[in-house]
C-alpha cells in the first residue's frame, strides 16, 4: 500500500479517532491540500469518511476497489480493480509482459472470461474475478502446483461463510450438499517459461456470488442467508493463497488431499488419449490424479473428470 491514497486509508484505519489532516501531510510529507485531494479521492471509491474542526474519521469502508481489497490485506499483492474488463487473465499477461509481479487483477465482471480449453466462463456483475501474476522460482513442470493452491484457497475462502467446500479434480470447487455437487467456482493457470524455469504465472479464479443460472452450478450468496462480505472473502482468499505458495510441493498436495471431493470417487475421466474409469485413490506431484481401473493404476495429468456417484464424506 505505497500509494498516498492507501496509506492514508490505512492511518484513518489505524486511529480510534479522528486523525488531523497536518497529522497526515506530516506522516505523507505532502501538502494539506494533497492530503485533502486524497480524501475526497478515497470518498468517490466509496470510502465512508466524516470530517470536523478535529480531522478526518473513517466512518466505512466499500466492499469493492483497490484500495479497499488492499486495506488490511496481509499478503504482500498489489490490487488493480475494475468494475468491468474482458478477461482479468488477459489483463494479468499484459501486466506479467511489462515486468510485474505479484499483482492481483481484480474485476466486479467479465465480458470474455474463459475457462479450461478455452471455453467461455459466464462473468455476470457481482461475482469474484481474480487472476494473481507471480514469478515462482520454480520449473514449469510444478505450474499445476498452483493450479491446486489456487482452489485450496477459494475452497478455504467458501468453507469460512460456514460451507462445505470441496474440490474436484483438476480445477473445480464444489458446494456438496444433501447427496448434490453445485459448482461455485473455478481456476485457469496460465504461464509462460523456459526450460528450467516459470517466467511468470497466472492463476485466475472465477466464484459465482449470485446463482447463475446454469444447471450444476449455485452461488455463494445464493445458499446463505446472511451478507457475505466480498471484501473480506477476496482477502482471505488470497492471504490463503500466498501461504500456500511459499510451501513445498509435498505440503501443498496434502492440503489438497484434506478438501478433495474427487479422492475416494469412481470418477470418468476424458484424457486426450482417451477415457478412463475407476477409482480415485491419490494426487502425486505435481497434481496428477492417480486412477485405479479394472486392469491398472494411472496417473492422469491432464482431463475432464466426472465424478459417478455422490461425493464420500471424508
């Protein structure tokens, strides 16, 4: 939070009180006049600020923006918000050929959203568009990797509003509910590297919010009864995400393994070699699903899975 107008928001914050504004252009080493400029900048973002002979006081803060997702997130991303782009994933590839890092492109809707084999991805207002660019010292063959952590950490996120969250091989999150499966989000990791090493690495994430509609899937507001804060869920997701980043391999398959609804199912897998029927019993490095059919066990790093009975509670 370097930008004036996000330290700013981040003393208001801090203080139980008002905070002066020769307090702010003191501790910002600008003018009053600029301190007031940021003020009425953070009020057009929707920031709730009053203001008397005594300061400035921090009355609410908005469920959207980039100040606001960056405003106590402890996770060391920069925010880029929009309230509509056409793919947070093109917007984060564009940053990643500039030479950024560990930006976060965050949009209120999409207009050509896109999934797994480039299949289009409803993005309608009011749901979460995420795509996080980072540049991990790793090879490219570990790029699942975080395929896994991203929906560990939307599944993380979901299972805080209270529900039962789990995930199913390779990139979906499931709500699972009386014997049913609905799906509330996915991820689509994008990269670009050499031979030994990732150069950079997008992982967006897609939640419904709102029920979209679609046969299979539901939205996160549309099974609780209660306001979800999307502020607070994107912050947990991605203060989820970067601690799982950081883990080994090995660390990041076992948190996989604890929120799986896959692990344990008899699943049908389209592969590009053909399809596979069996049992689900394990994810190896770097995220394949090992599979035991009739006649062997197979490790698939790549398919469609459809799971062909309800999930095991585990």
């Amino acid at each position: 939070m370097s930008h004036p107008r996000h330290r700013i928001a981040r003393a208001l914050a801090e203080s139980d009180g008002s905070v002066s504004g020769p307090t702010l252009a003191e501790a910002l080493s600008v003018s009053r006049t600029a301190v007031w400029k940021q003020i009425e900048g953070l009020r057009e973002e929707g920031f709730e600020i009053e203001s008397d002979e005594s300061g400035y006081r921090l009355v609410a803060v908005p469920e959207r923006g980039s100040t606001a997702l960056s405003l106590g997130l402890d996770a060391p991303f920069e925010i880029e918000y929009h309230e509509a782009i056409d793919s947070t994933n093109r917007r984060a590839r564009e940053l990643a050929e500039d030479g950024a890092t560990d930006t976060v492109v965050v949009a209120n809707a999409q207009t050509a959203g896109r999934g797994r084999l480039n299949r289009s991805w409803e993005s309608p207002p009011g749901g979460v568009y995420v795509s996080i660019l980072s540049r991990p010292d790793r090879p490219p063959a570990e790029a699942p990797l975080y395929t896994l952590a991203g929906a560990v950490a939307t599944t993380r996120a979901v299972r805080e509003t209270g529900l039962d969250a789990r995930i199913k091989w390779p990139n979906d999150v499931l709500l699972v509910a009386d014997d049913t499966e609905s799906k509330i989000a996915g991820i689509l990791t994008e990269m670009q590297g050499e031979t030994d090493r990732i150069a950079w690495l997008t992982v967006g994430i897609g939640v419904n919010m709102d029920d979209p509609g679609i046969e299979g899937a539901t939205g996160l507001r549309a099974e609780l009864d209660e306001h979800v804060s999307l502020r607070a869920f994107v912050q947990r997701l991605l203060e989820s995400f970067e601690a799982l980043r950081e883990q080994d391999p090995e660390s990041i398959l076992a948190s996989w393994r604890e929120v799986a609804a896959t692990l344990g199912q008899r699943v049908r897998v389209e592969t590009p070699d053909g399809v596979v029927v069996g049992r689900a019993v394990d994810v190896e490095p770097p995220g394949a699903l090992v599979v035991e059919t009739n006649d062997e066990t197979v490790s698939l790093h790549a398919g469609d899975c459809e799971h062909l009975r309800c999930a095991q509670l585990h």
